[in-house]
C-alpha cells in the first residue's frame, strides 16, 4: 500500500492510503489509539479495519498522529490530533471529489477523535468506534451526534468499562434520528488480542446493514 506524506497544521503527516481509482468511491479514515501510548497507525486492528474498508471497495487511509514514527509535531491532548485527522480527510477529499460516502472509524483516542471529527464534517455519513474511551474523555460534544455508527466493545475492558459506553450509547440513541448500534464482545479486553477477526466481522457486518 502506498506511502503518503501531505501537509498537517504543524508540518507532515505520514499515512498509508489504498486509492479505489472509481470515480464515486467511497472514502473512509482510520485513527489509532493514544499517541502517547504507543499507539500508531501500524496498531493490528488499525491494520485489520484499513484492510477491510479497501476490500469493500473503499479509497481508505490510516495515517500518524503529529508526533507519531515521520509524522512532525508534538503531542497536543486530542486538539491538534483533531485538525490532524480534518487534514487527512481534506487530502483523500482532494483525489476523491465524486466519493458517494465518507465514513470514519477510530480505536480508544482515535474513536474520541473520531466522533469529535463527526461535528466538524457535515459529510461523513457514518462511524465506527471501537473502544471508545468513554471513562476517560467528555463526549458531550455529541449533542446532537450528526451521523449515526456502531460502538464496539470488549465486555473484559479494564481500561474503560462497559457501562461507560453502554450510557454513551443510550444517550446518543436518545436523540432524534440517530441510531448507535451497540456491540459487546464476549471476552474481549480493550486490546481485543483474541478478538480481532470478531471485530472486523462485526464492522463489516454493521457496514452491510448501512448498505455502505
């Protein structure tokens, strides 16, 4: 898969991007957990959902957050990681300006990053979110959530437990013409060592549902 540098808001960005090459191809972004956890772009199930997307026929990119392997910057608490992922999706937008959909999809610090990028882009039709760190980070943002998506999650997650997401996701199915499908998986913990064939599956399985 081909290596991409483009422009971020404080220097380059390092990504990896599948091009579809048809002219209304769907789009899709795929953000990594904590920077400062040794979460990158190359994180297995960051891998396993970009490889997913691009066999469905999806143009679909993971990309470095500043700070991260050749991406430039430093760390900066979710807000530059924000614009960082609005530039990634400016860049795929630019080589794919007929796509029929948008989607985003983002593990733990990339799904907060994910559903904040949601308010930002009117575009995207839909998310999916595994690990959703809904202890840690106020999602409040979400109101109201503008796209409907799937919340995946590990019903073993020590690091954030599922009654955490379990209220996200009511909260946000409470709102008018939002629908979040909840997906607990048996025996998961947050890193899903086991599970990762399950957690593609259900992605996908959300996606033929969207009939996207």
């Amino acid at each position: 898969m081909p290596e991409v540098i483009f422009n971020g808001p404080e220097g380059r960005l390092d990504g990896r991007y599948h091009h579809n090459g048809a002219d209304d191809s769907p789009i899709a972004l795929i953000l990594h957990p904590h920077p400062q956890q040794g979460g990158t772009m190359n994180n297995k199930l960051c891998f396993n959902l970009f490889n997913m997307f691009k066999d469905r026929g999806y143009s679909v990119m993971r990309f470095n957050f500043r700070g991260v392997g050749r991406s430039q910057g430093v760390y900066d608490h979710g807000i530059g990681e924000l614009s960082d992922a609005a530039s990634a999706l400016d860049w795929m937008q630019t080589y794919n300006t007929n796509s029929r959909s948008t989607w985003v999809a983002g593990y733990s610090f990339g799904a907060w990053i994910g559903m904040q990028l949601l308010m930002r882009r009117p575009e995207i039709d839909g998310f999916i979110s595994v690990a959703a760190p809904a202890s840690d980070y106020d999602f409040t943002f979400l109101a109201p959530c503008p796209s409907s998506g799937i919340l995946i999650h590990g019903t073993r997650d020590e690091n954030i437990p599922v009654n955490s997401v379990t209220k996200l996701g009511d909260k946000l199915n409470s709102q008018k013409g939002i629908e979040v499908n909840m997906c607990l998986i048996e025996g998961a913990d947050h890193y899903f060592a086991k599970q990762q064939e399950e957690v593609v599956r259900q992605a996908s399985a959300y996606l033929d549902k969207r009939g996207a």
